[in-house]
C-alpha cells in the first residue's frame, strides 16, 4: 500500500517539478547586459572567465586570490555547499566587477539518488521518466550548489569494449536525441529557478568511435558518417535550447575534436547558430600536443581559440598564452571576447547573476518520490535476454531460493561508474530487497568476492546453498571499476571465476537464473547453457535492488530492451543494427555456425567461417513475461510526395497471460540513393500497455524530413524512391511494407 500512494505522489511529483522562481534570468536585455560589462572588463578579467579550475583544498589560498582578482571563470567539483558560497562570496563581493562563478560537475545518472547508468536508461525506451530523473538529479545536485553538470553524453557507441559505452545511450542516433533532449528538459528545465542545471552535450564529437573500443584512441569517420550519425544528438541538444557543449580528446580525422573548426565553428556556430559556450574536455587542450598537432602550448592556445573552445577545463594554456597572441598580433581581442560573450550568456541565462548563491535546504536527498523514480527506472531498464521454461516470474509456491553472487550484495558496484555522490551505505541491493519478499526463503552465499575474485574457495558454500534450494538466482557481471573511463576491456566474457562458478552450480541441476550487472555488453556465451533465465540490469543505481525483485518476483513484468547489439564473440565486433547492405550481404546461409568450428563456406558473403554473424541479442530486443503478436502492417499509400504524411500502423495483441509493456519500433531502409544508406534506421517508436488478449493499432506517421539523409557536400537532401518501413519487437523480427516518394 505504501507503495500506492508513493506512486501517486510521483505523478504529482512529475507535474509540479517547478520550485518557487527563485532566480529570475531576463530572457530580453542580456546582450546589451554583456555589452556593458565587456567594456568595462580588462584584458585579465577576460582570460579569466575562459578558465575553469579544479577545486583542490591544497591550493586553496591562491585560488581564493585568484578570484578575488576575477581571474577564475567556473570550478568543477567544489565538493561543498558552504566552500561554494565562500567561493562565490569572493567573486561577488569582492572582485572589481562581480562576475558570479559557474560551478560544474559531473552529475551523470542521478546525484545521491542513484539512477541506472544511461546505457540503461536508455534501454527504458521511456524518455518521460528520464527527463523525471534528470529533474530530480538537478534539484539534488542545485541544493549543493551546483549550476552546470557535464551530462548528457551523446556518443554513439557501437563496441562494447570502450568502457564510455556505459555512459551513452548505444548505437542509434535517433534513440540517443530522443534520450539526450529528455536529460537536457531535466536538467535545465526553464532555467527560471534555481533548481536548474545548466546541461553539458559531450563529448564533441565522434569520440565513442574510438578505434579498438581503447579510450582516447584515434576516430576516422567521414563527414556523410558524421553527419548522419554521430552529430545528430548534438543538433538536437542545440536545437532544443542546451547552452554548454564538451569538446572530445580524440583526434577526428587528423585533427583533434578539441582544435577542429570544422566540427566546432563550421558546423556548430555556422550552420547550427549556437550561441552557448564551448567547455574543453579535462586538459584535452594541451593533449594536442601529444597529438602532434600543437609544438607547444603557445599554439595550443591558438588552435583553441581559432577553432571556438571558449573555456579550458583545467589546464592553463589560455591564462598563459591569449595575451601573448593578441600582442603578437596572431589573433584579435574580438575573438576574446567572443568567447566571454558566450560564457557571461550562459551565466545571464541561468540567473546566476540575479541569485548567486544557494540557500541550505534541509533534507534535500533521498525523498520518497525520488527513489521510487529510482526503482520505476531501474525496473523498466532491466531486459530480460532469456526466459527458458518461464522460470521466471518465481512460482508464489516456492520454499527454498539460493541467492549468490558477488553481485548480490554489492552496494558499490551496483551504483555503476560517474557516482561520485551516491553513498553505498544508501544502496538497496538484490539480496535486502529479495529477503523483504521472501524472508526465511532465501539461502545466500557469496560463492566470490567480488567480480573478478579467481579464488574458488567460496563454491563450496554456494554449492550447499544451491543444493538447499528449489532454484538459483546467480547475481553476475563487472563491478563498477570495470566500467567507464579509462576501463576499456579486450576480454568481455565474466571476468574472476564466475563462469567456472556457474558450471558449479549447474552441477546441481537446479533451475539458473541469472541476473546481469554491467555498464557494457558482455559475452555471455559461455554461461548461456547453463542459463535458463538471462536478467540484464547494467548497474541499477540506488534502487536496483527492489526493481530487480519486483521483476523476479512477478510484481512487475520486464518491459525493457537493448539500445545497443550484443555480440556473440570479440572477433565480431562491431556489430550493429543500422548497417549497410553491402554487395554481398550475409544471409541465413551464415548463421547456425557452431562458434569457433570453421565451415566451408557456401556464398560469398560479409560473415564468417567460424561464428554465426548476427548478434546474439539484436538492438531493440527484450522478452517479456507475456508474448506480444504483431500483424496487419498497413501504409496509408504505395505512393506519396514530398509534402505528404504517410501514416504507417500495425496491430499488437498480448497473447500472454500477464499485463505488459510492449515498445513498438518503427524502422526505414532507402533501398536506392545517391549515398547507401543503413539496412534499418529507427525512425519512431511507442512504448504501450496491454492487458492478456487485449490488441491495439499503432499508428505512426512518417514525413519527408524522417526519409532524408547528409550527402557527400554535407547537404541534408531527400530523395525520390522506393522505401521499405518496418515495424516490430526489435530490429530483426519486424513485419514490412513499402511505399514510394515521389
Ligand atoms: C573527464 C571526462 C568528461 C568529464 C570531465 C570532468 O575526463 O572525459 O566526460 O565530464 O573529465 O570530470
């Protein structure tokens, strides 16, 4: 019952997501505003806004100095309210002009209120409940004083050996604007109170292109690739009101995402009209010159600020070398000021002027209705991969269950990578959540330390407690240092002695279900025999816990599905939905192929001798504890013209015995065209309820701006022709029509 009136509370929570106005940032005026103050500034006052500094209590008394000189710009990870306000007491008060400080951090899936890890989110496919989290993550993280968060991350990832993959939303662009623009309306919400974060678009761009999935690796990507892929979020983020972009480490193309004017004025200023600021990545300024693209930082400051990166993160290049460069006559004091136009913009724009500092709330963490966001969340992030026998939802009738695992009971790992404000003591985990529900039932044995614990003394007891037990519950997958930053990984099988302790708890013949944390696709090939059931939570935030029992328990019906292809093997990777046909496309002829053991090979084709070339879970995959049947795909027209709308829809029933969520996807494939275009592009997609035998007609709507594409000259065209649209469960089981556009 307490859990119906929190749900309630949540709608209510939704709907009055606004506090007070407390600042009031005047939309009309800032120009003439910034004008003002740019006349009055000095040169010094001006390179000091265009730097950003990591707060570290070591060096506190200079920094201090430094503001009161009105030398500093913004902090990241001033980690206090009260040595924020100090700070910006300073700046206010007593610097010569007054200009308020921006204090940024990265608050990526939740503040101390933990959410799934975007990569799971995004497997919601709910971009209202996203927005709700990103909302409830701004009014944590603004009670202590936070303004800006470096989030949403909106890099395409297709290898899941790049640990950053956790912190995207996976491989579809349309997918990862629909989830970007819903983080960005979070976070900045009208940006007429103080519970507004300023949003950050990183890291642009290309960066999850990272050759070998190794971070910070080179990206070569052509223009058509990015402009149809991995720029799209970004527009969007642009267009839909976000005022800070991340430039990226990566070298793209020969010339680094941090110093390239083409991806930074070109596009971003020329042909988006951004009018926001432009934040480096930590030091990815002077790495140019490990790039080889800068001899020193004199020039590292010179590319900067040609290219259009208005603040550096950090490193100092800027604070050293603009003078110099506006002396020797290498670029204008109008490029300067460009780039403080930009920043006092933003600082207009989220009222910092008007409201500087914050006020101490009391209890600003943790409320009810946020954790219950938190679990809704993490409940409808979590994809069920396997259900063999329906093992799953548990049988109300069952007396013994063995839970085990490293994961079971990891209050750490299961917040995920980018937590630093989480606290582990604040985590509900499987095994609390599960003994809620089943009490007395429930045998658990740790079986391994951790995640990539080798020992196997622990199977012992877990083998006792699987022996005890009508069925298993295995919590596996990759604690949260495995993921992330820097955490790129060659070997994706379970790492330690996880698989040796699924074969283990085989042996004991009882039913295995198995549950999944990670922030990135595993391999999961070697434990699927042994399997019956395959949950795959990523790292579930603060709520995992209840989320996951509800799941097992049949409380709740799994609803989600991947946003990103699981391969079968390393050696497969990449793979994903949305590519090309090439001239000689693999066929059924290619998969049924036992992994490792080659085949003489029957057609000429884009596959394999030795391993099956689909993925072993395709994008926009998930099973449900009902099945869902779709038919009658109908398009409103064989043929429509430009100006046309055509309207596509399919009819779904739940042919199952439990009320479910079923996500509707709706894809396109421009068979012919001046550029190949990818076999499927998902255009749209609906997220429906439907109770055992209930049916339903979805309808979609397809107009030409969805038809069309970036061509070689960088021009977003659409062309006559012939289309196939599909609709369907996930990218590969899909009914098919077609239509031409004349
Ligand atoms: C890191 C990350 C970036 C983050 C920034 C500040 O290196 O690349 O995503 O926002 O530095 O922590």
């Amino acid at each position: 019952m307490k859990w119906f009136f929190i749900g309630i509370a949540l709608s209510v929570f939704l709907i009055s997501c606004k506090r007070p106005a407390e600042r009031r940032s005047k939309s009309d005026g800032i120009e003439e505003k910034i004008d003002s103050l740019i006349g009055l500034m000095t040169f010094e006052e001006k390179i000091g806004q265009m730097q950003q500094l990591h707060f570290s209590q070591s060096v506190s008394d200079s920094l201090f100095n430094l503001v009161r000189k009105g030398q500093v710009g913004s902090f990241l990870n001033a980690d206090s309210l009260e040595l924020r306000n100090k700070l910006q007491r300073i700046a206010v008060e007593e610097s010569r002009l007054g200009i308020p400080l921006i204090f940024g951090r990265d608050v990526i899936h939740g503040f101390r209120t933990v959410f799934p890890i975007p990569l799971g989110q995004s497997a919601s496919w709910n971009d209202s409940l996203v927005k709700a989290a990103a909302r409830i993550a701004a009014l944590e993280a603004s009670s202590q004083g936070i303004d800006w968060t470096f989030s949403p991350m909106m890099d395409i990832a297709r290898d899941p050996r790049w640990g950053r993959i956790a912190e995207g939303c996976g491989e579809d662009p349309y997918l990862t604007s629909i989830m970007g623009i819903a983080m960005l309306q979070g976070y900045q919400d009208d940006l007429k109170n103080s519970s507004s974060l300023v949003a950050c678009g990183k890291h642009y761009v290309g960066y999850g292109a990272a050759e070998g999935g190794r971070d910070y690796n080179t990206t070569l990507i052509p223009e058509t690739e990015l402009r149809n892929v991995y720029l799209p979020p970004f527009k969007r983020f642009i267009e839909e009101g976000g005022l800070t972009i991340m430039s990226a480490f990566n070298d793209l193309n020969g010339t680094p995402a941090s110093g390239n004017e083409f991806t930074l004025r070109q596009v971003l200023r020329n042909e988006w009209n951004f009018n926001g600021f432009v934040v480096s990545d930590w030091n990815s300024m002077p790495e140019m010159i490990s790039h080889g693209y800068c001899k020193d930082e004199y020039e590292v400051a010179l590319r900067s600020i040609v290219a259009g990166v208005d603040m550096e993160m950090v490193g100092n290049a800027y604070y050293k070398n603009l003078y110099s460069l506006v002396k020797n006559g290498e670029i204008t004091e109008r490029l300067i000021n460009e780039s403080v136009r930009n920043i006092l913009r933003v600082k207009f724009k989220t009222g910092l002027f008007d409201q500087p500092f914050t006020e101490v709330e009391k209890q600003p963490f943790l409320k009810s209705v946020y954790l219950e966001t938190a679990r809704k969340l993490a409940e409808e992030s979590c994809v069920l991969l396997r259900n063999d026998k329906n093992v799953l939802p548990l049988n109300e009738r069952i007396s013994h269950i063995a839970v085990i695992g490293p994961l079971a009971d990891a209050n750490l790992d299961q917040l995920g990578t980018w937590s630093p404000d989480g606290r582990p003591e604040e985590t509900r985990t499987p095994l609390l959540a599960l003994k809620e529900i089943y009490a007395e039932k429930i045998v658990y044995a740790k079986g391994l330390e951790n995640s990539t614990d080798k020992s196997e003394k622990g199977f012992s007891e877990a083998v006792t407690a699987a022996n005890k037990s009508q069925v298993v519950i295995l919590f596996l997958g990759e604690g949260a240092l495995l993921s992330g930053e820097n955490h790129s990984r060659a070997y994706l099988r379970l790492p330690g002695a996880q698989v040796k302790l699924v074969e283990n708890i085989a042996a004991t013949g009882k039913p295995i279900i198995v549950v999944i944390m990670a922030g990135r696709p595993l391999i999961l090939s070697d434990i699927e025999r042994n399997a019956d059931a395959i949950l795959y939570a990523w790292h579930p935030g603060t709520m995992g816990g209840p989320a996951i029992a509800d799941l097992i328990s049949g409380n709740k019906n799994p609803s989600g599905k991947l946003t990103v292809s699981f391969p079968r093997f390393e050696g497969q990777i990449p793979v994903y939905y949305n590519h090309r046909n090439t001239g000689r496309p693999a066929s059924k002829l290619n998969t049924g192929i036992t992994a490792g053991d080659p085949v003489n090979p029957v057609n000429a084709a884009a596959a394999y001798l030795d391993l099956d070339y689909t993925p072993a879970y395709p994008f926009g995959y998930g099973l449900s504890y009902t099945t869902f049947e779709y038919s009658d795909l109908t398009v409103s027209a064989d043929t429509i013209s430009m100006n046309d709308e055509l309207k596509v829809s399919v009819v779904v029933k739940n042919t199952g015995k439990y009320n479910g969520s079923e996500i509707v996807q709706l894809y396109i494939h421009d068979r012919y065209a001046s550029l190949t275009r990818p076999v499927k592009e998902l255009k749209d997609f609906k997220k429906i309820a439907l109770e055992p035998g209930e049916s339903k007609r979805i309808e979609f709507y397809l107009t030409k701006d969805k038809l069309g594409f970036y061509n070689q000259s960088g021009q977003f065209i659409i062309e006559p022709g012939d289309f196939e649209v599909f609709a369907g469960k996930n990218s590969f089981d899909v009914l098919n029509a077609r239509f031409y556009l004349k």
